[in-house]
C-alpha cells in the first residue's frame, strides 16, 4: 500500500492545498493530511478547527483514502508512525523550491527511505497562500474562491472578530 502524509500547518487551508491533495489522492492509496501543531507559531485557528476544516473539505470533494489528523514533532517521525514512505508538498514559485530542497534535505539525513513527492501549483493558485487569505479576510475582503466553500463562513468570522 502506497501511504503519503501532506503536511501543513493549514491555517485556514486553501483551494491551493485542496489541489495539491486532489493529485495527491489520485495517486496514492491513503493519504494522511498532517496539520502541523507548532507551539512556536500564534495560528488563527486551533489544531482541532484546522483538522475540521479539511474533513468538511475532503467529505466535499468525496475523497475516501483520506485521513485528517494533528501532529507534534519531526515530521518523519510521525510519517514513520503512520506507515507512510511519501511526502506531499506543494510548490508555487522557484522560493517554495528553494526551501522545500532544503527541507527534503534534512528529511532525507533523517530517514533516507522517505521520499518526498512534488506537485506544482495550478497556475490560477501560484498566488494564493494562508497568509494571503487571512489578510484579505482580515479586511473584509471576498475570501470565495481562495478557500473550500465549506470553510467560508467559519473563517471569515474568525477573521472578521480578530
């Protein structure tokens, strides 16, 4: 069985990030959407929010091989713990390949048998970012199209009452 984990911190998660999990569960038999509870980082919505958001996105597109959960800790660590030999990362611009080759890097010292797969944006999300949401929304701003209809009304209160 060919196990991937998509890590992120998700915060709020993206149509860019619902694409890159829809070429994911295309070509992997279960995938794991790791949200990144990192204690150093002040996100706009808790683990438990985040980790809801996807399912309510993933049950939306039908995907069945997917699995949302929270996770602390090196992310080969907890690839390790859920079986999985792949990970999933987006890339937007030649800046995301920068570090993203830095990051695999460590990975790969790490556990060499972990590999990371590589999707790139669909040109009409190269622009979109969870920070990029969360200014928009901050200000008011029309949010559809950047994030899962599912998720509009939760982040756009919580952007809206910050």
């Amino acid at each position: 069985m060919r196990i991937c984990v998509y890590p992120g911190s998700f915060d709020p998660f993206t149509e860019g990030h619902l694409d890159v999990l829809r070429n994911a569960v295309s070509l992997f038999d279960c995938v794991y959407v790791g949200v990144l509870n990192n204690a150093a980082k002040r996100a706009t919505f808790t683990p438990k929010e985040r980790v809801q958001m996807i399912e309510r996105a993933v049950s939306d597109a039908d995907f069945t091989n997917v699995k949302v959960e929270s996770f602390d800790g090196l992310l080969v660590d907890y690839a390790t713990r859920i079986g999985a030999s792949y990970i999933i990362r987006g890339l937007r611009a030649i800046t995301d390949f920068e570090y993203e080759f830095q990051i695999d890097a460590i990975n790969r010292h790490l556990q060499p048998h972990i590999q990371t797969v590589y999707f790139m944006a669909n040109p009409s999300h190269s622009f979109l970012s969870s920070s990029t949401v969360k200014e928009i929304g901050g200000y008011g701003g029309n949010i559809r199209g950047l994030v899962p209809d599912c998720n509009i009304k939760m982040i756009t209160e919580r952007l809206m009452n910050q």
